[in-house]
C-alpha cells in the first residue's frame, strides 16, 4: 500500500504531477494491454430518494489499476481515451460490466434491484456501433432494458442534425433511459431539452460545491439557481438528481428546493458492487435512511 510506504508515496506523487503526459501516452499504448489484463474494474455510488433515503439507483464509475501509477481515477484517462477513440472498446467493456452486473442484481433483488446509470461520451453516441452493442449486451446480460440508464453530458447534445440524436433515439426505442450528466455546466443550446428523449437530469456539484469559495460571492444565488432549475426539470417530467450532496444539510434543502434524488458522499461514496447489496436486503424504506427524514418515518 502506498499509504504505508512514505517512498513508495512520493514515486506515485511524483509520476503524477506530469499527469497530462503520463496519462495521454499511458493510455494510448497502455490501454489496450490494461484492458486484456483487467485492469479496469468499476464502482458504483448510490442515488437516493432524498423524501426517504431510499436507494433508487446506482452510478458506475470506472477506475484504472495502473501496475505503476496506483489507481487512476476517470478524468485522468477518459479525456485521452475520447481522443484517440480508445474509449469505444473501453465503454464496451464498461457497458458489458455494469449490465452483468445489474442483471445479477436484477436477478436476485428483483423489484429492489436499483436501475444502473453508465456514463456515455460523446464519441461512444455518435458510434452507431452503440446501437447493436447495446442490444447485444442486454440480450447476453438479460437485463431489463428499463434498468439501464446512460448517462450523457450536455456537450453531447450538439443540435437536432447530430447523428447522436438518431443514436440515442434509437436506444430509448429499445427501453433504455437517458439523462443529462453534470446538467448545467455545457454553456449549450437547451434546445437539446426539446429534442432528446429524456428521463432525468443530474445538476452539477458545482452549484453545491464551490471549488474556490469566495467570501464575497452570495450562495443565495446558487440556491436560487437550483430552485429555478429545478421547477424547469419539473415542468418537463424529469427527475432532477443532485450531485456532491456531501451532508444532511445539504440534501435536506435540496429537497426543499424541489430536487428529486441526490448522490454524494452524505449517501455513500463510490464502492464496490457488493458493498451496496445491504440496501436492496432490507425492505423500503432502505436501511440509509438520512437523519433529517428519521423522524418523519411512519
Ligand atoms: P460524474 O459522472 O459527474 O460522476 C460523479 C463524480 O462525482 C464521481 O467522480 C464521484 O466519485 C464524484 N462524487 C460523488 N459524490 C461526491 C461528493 O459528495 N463530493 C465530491 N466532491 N465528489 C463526489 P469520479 O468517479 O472521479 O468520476 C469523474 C467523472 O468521470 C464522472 O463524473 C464521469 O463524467 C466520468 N466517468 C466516470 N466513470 C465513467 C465511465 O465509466 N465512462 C465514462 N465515459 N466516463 C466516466
Ligand atoms: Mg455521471
Ligand atoms: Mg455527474
Ligand atoms: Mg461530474
């Protein structure tokens, strides 16, 4: 363990303060063999209810185990994964993963089984090559296509004559679901709203997390934010998802707020697949109930 070795520690420290061109060489010559060696392995993160706690969904996120870099999280090799295109056969094996496991899940939790968001680039939904993965993949997995949701960024979602549109429609014609990934940090064209086939939106932590609090900055118009956003989402029939809600503060006035579910730490952070099964044991509402709801249980 790193942890344990101070100069094992500073090696990992020191490899990754050239992060950028570590990663990018890393993972065009890397990825390939890391894939055939199982390298990547994922973990999933709850979403839950933030009216009671439940579990309702969970996200899969991929991490890399470099035999010399440690674990790599996703925004260290994704971005060169997209560029070189190597991000097909990685979300390949991403997609398969996540859908085998949710068919276990599916299988042996049946109506508690929690729906199993996987992360889509814009490369991967431009593929038409995402059509028949996907059904291949959910034929050979049995999962029921209602328990797969992908998620995509707002980048994505280029305008009415991106070829994405027709791929993504034809996904949602299989009973797939989509949302909108960090929702409202693309600067883009909401027209997207009207023409994608949409189920949720999950808001950016951003709105929540201020990466470089400013002591003059008024945190009133972030909430405010959230508040219109949110009757936006309501008025669409979507199910608004908040990202890095990290205490019981937090996801309480989110709920207030008219957010539907939250993901963050205060709910469980990225773990894996095994860990979760405590939750789709016990009967609703699921174990986690948050502190600021407990009382309010019947
Ligand atoms: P994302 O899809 O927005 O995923 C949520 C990220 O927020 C995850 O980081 C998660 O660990 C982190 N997070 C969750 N709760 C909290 C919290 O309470 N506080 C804070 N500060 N952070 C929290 P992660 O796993 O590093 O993933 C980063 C991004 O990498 C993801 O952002 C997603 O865009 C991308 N990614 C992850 N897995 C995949 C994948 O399988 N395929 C693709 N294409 N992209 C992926
Ligand atoms: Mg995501
Ligand atoms: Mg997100
Ligand atoms: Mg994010």
């Amino acid at each position: 363990r790193a942890k344990e070795a101070g100069g094992a520690r500073w090696t990992l420290y020191d490899a990754r303060t050239n992060a950028e061109a570590v990663s990018r060489y890393t993972v065009s010559v890397r990825m390939p063999v890391a894939l055939e060696r199982g390298e990547f392995f994922l973990e999933y993160q709850p979403l839950c209810s933030l009216a009671d706690g439940t579990m309702t969904a969970v996200e899969a996120l991929v991490r890399w185990r470099h035999p010399l870099l440690g674990v790599l999280r996703p925004d260290e090799f994704v971005p060169a994964a997209e560029e070189t295109g190597l991000i097909l056969p990685l979300g390949r094996w991403i997609l398969r993963q996540a859908c085998a496991q949710a068919a276990d899940w599916q299988r042996r939790y049946g109506d508690r089984a929690p729906q199993v968001n996987v992360n889509i680039t814009a490369r991967q939904a431009r593929s038409k090559g995402l059509i028949s993965d996907v059904g291949r993949i959910l034929a050979d997995t049995g999962l029921d296509p209602g328990l797969l949701q992908l998620e995509i960024t707002e980048g994505t979602a280029l305008g009415p004559r991106d070829e994405s549109l027709r791929v993504l429609n034809a996904l949602v014609d299989k009973g797939v679901t989509l949302a909108v990934d960090d929702f409202g940090t693309g600067w883009s064209n909401l027209a997207y709203l009207r023409d994608l086939p949409l189920s949720g939106l999950k808001l950016s932590s951003s709105f929540i997390i201020d990466p470089s609090p400013d002591p003059n900055a008024d945190e009133e118009i972030g909430w405010r934010i959230v508040g219109g956003l949110a009757s936006l989402s309501r008025s669409l029939g979507l199910t608004l998802t908040a990202e890095g809600v990290e205490t019981a503060e937090i996801a309480e006035r989110l709920l207030t707020m008219g957010c539907d579910w939250g993901q963050g730490w205060y709910f469980g952070r990225p773990a894996a697949a095994a860990s979760l099964e405590a939750l789709m044991l016990s009967t609703p509402p699921l174990v986690s109930v948050p502190p600021h709801v407990a009382g309010r249980t019947p």
